[in-house]
C-alpha cells in the first residue's frame, strides 16, 4: 500500500513540477512575443519530455541523491518515509504555482527530506551531508545564473543582425532549457520512487515525464504570467543570454548529481538582466524572493506532519 501511495504522490509532484516548471525554458519567447503562449508551452513540454527521457542516461548520480541514502540512516528510509517527502514538497508547490509563484521543486524536496528526516531520525539526520550535497548548489544557482546571463549578454550573444535568424537561435536556446531542465529535475523527483518502493528507476523516470507533461500543458499559465512579463521586459538578445545560461549550468551540472535549481538560475538571470538594465518590477521580484524563502520551511513542516501522521 505505501509503495502505491508513493508513486501516487510522486505523479502529483511532477504534474506539479511540470506547471510551475515548464514555462521556465520559454518565457523569454513570450516575453519578447517571439511566440504564442501556446505554442510556447507545447515547445517547453516536448523539450523537456526528451530531456527528460534522455535522463535514462545519465540520472544515476542525481537518483542516488535524492534517495535519502547518505542524509539518514537506512533503517530510517522505507516508503512512507517517501510519501512524506514527496507530498509535502508536492503540496509547496501546487499552492506556488496557485499563486503564479515561479519556485524550485528541488527547494521543496529538500525541505521535505528534512522535515521529515526529522520526524524519522532526529539527531540522525546528517546536517553536513544536506549543506555539501543540497543547500550549497541550492545557494550558488542564482548567482551563477545572473553572472552567466550578464556575461553571455555583453558580450553579444543574442545580437544577430537577421531577425530570423535571432528568432530561430532564440527558440533553440528555450527548447535547450526545456531538455536541461528534464534532465535534471526528473531524477530528483523519481529518486524516491525508485530508491524506496519496488519500480525501475526508467519505470520511474517515464511516469514522471508523462505527469510533468500534463502539468505543462494543463496548469502553467500563472507561473508563465509572471516570468514572461511582470519581472522585466526583455529584448530578444537579453532573452538568449538567458536561456543559454540557464541551459548550460544545468546541462553541466546533472552528470554530476549537483541538484541545482533551474528555477532560481533562470529567475536569477532574467531578474538580473533586468536590474543591470534599470527595468526591473522590483515588486515581482521580492514576491518571488519571498516564495522561494517560504518554500523550504512550508515543504518541510507539510512532510513532517505527513509522516508524524501516518506513523502514530
């Protein structure tokens, strides 16, 4: 029973994942009206399908992270353990993406691994394993994401004379970000399925990919709303500089199981794109820094009283 109730929560974690993640990789085609957002959206959901199917892979190193193995004892990690984990990470971001709120499915799975890490083994949990392996990636997206941005635009990535050309260099770099985004982020929820209950990890990975697809397709416009427009109007070299750095830091990163967020490095570069332009809605900003301040503790608290109450 727990091992179906964990691979139901994690379907609904990526169908989740899926509506608050996908329009990430096409916002700056909205953005900059290079494409519908329809047409937009069924880019990002196909870009991150492969991507996400091509984790077959390579996924072995970011499905080991995302077990558990390592931040806790193994006695400690069964499937409900997982149910927890992966409901209260599901639960954060569904009222994210409720509220247009573009935040990191990754943020959220780790405040679940620790709220209910510690429900599950208290002064077992190995806080220096969550700091090298999870916090510190976590933290250093958003800065390199900026930095990358900023270089790739100055030193004119983007800047192409023929407007078609642009456009079609454009919409290459934001299927680039949908195929890095799958690859990274379909290991890390399918970690706990495949590590705690008794499916194939490629069992695993193509039930994740199917849910995140749905949630794209079904539930993202909010999410979308807020990168493409209410963060800062973006000129079509700005919008390439982006995506190119997103899909790049990611890519590099996923082989070595570092679960950087694409969230925080994609927001990281438009936001700072923005701020360096003088254009940024500096509202937008902070309601989406708070939502990402927010998303660990909410996950944590959601998953510990999940497995506090199924364990009493």
């Amino acid at each position: 029973m727990a091992d179906r109730l964990l691979l139901a929560a994690t379907l609904l974690l990526a169908f989740a994942n899926g509506a608050n993640d996908n329009p990430k990789g096409v916002a700056t085609l909205w953005g900059t009206q290079a494409m519908s957002y329809r047409g937009a959206l069924t880019l990002a959901t196909a870009s991150t399908a492969c991507g996400s199917l091509c984790s077959l892979l390579t996924a072995g190193a970011l499905i080991q992270v995302f077990t558990g193995k390592g931040l806790l004892p193994a006695a400690a990690l069964d499937a409900g353990f997982g149910v927890a984990v992966v409901s209260g990470a599901a639960a954060a971001v569904l009222l994210a993406t409720r509220l247009g709120a573009p935040v990191s499915t990754t943020h959220a799975l780790v405040g679940g691994l620790l709220g209910a890490g510690l429900v599950a083994a208290g002064g077992e949990l190995r806080l220096g394993t969550l700091a090298r392996s999870f916090a510190l990636p976590l933290a250093l997206g958003p800065l390199l994401g900026t930095g990358a941005a900023l270089a790739l635009s100055r030193s004119g990535a983007g800047a192409i004379s023929s407007p078609r050309l642009r456009d079609r260099i454009h919409l290459a770099s934001a299927a680039l970000v949908g195929f890095a985004r799958g690859m990274n982020d379909t290991p890390k929820i399918a970690g706990l399925a495949a590590g705690l209950s008794g499916a194939s990890a490629s069992l695993a990975v193509v039930g994740v990919t199917a849910a995140m697809a749905a949630g794209g397709l079904f539930a993202a416009r909010r999410v979308a709303m807020t990168l493409s427009h209410r963060l800062t109007r973006m000129t079509h070299a700005e919008g390439l500089a982006a995506n190119l750095a997103t899909s790049l830091l990611v890519i590099a990163a996923s082989p070595l199981g570092l679960p950087v967020s694409t969230t925080h490095v994609a927001a990281g570069g438009i936001a700072g794109l923005g701020l360096v332009r003088g254009g940024v809605a500096r509202r937008a900003v902070v309601e989406v820094g708070l939502a990402w301040l927010v998303t660990l503790p909410l996950a944590a608290l959601a998953s510990a009283l999940a497995l506090g109450w199924m364990r009493r």
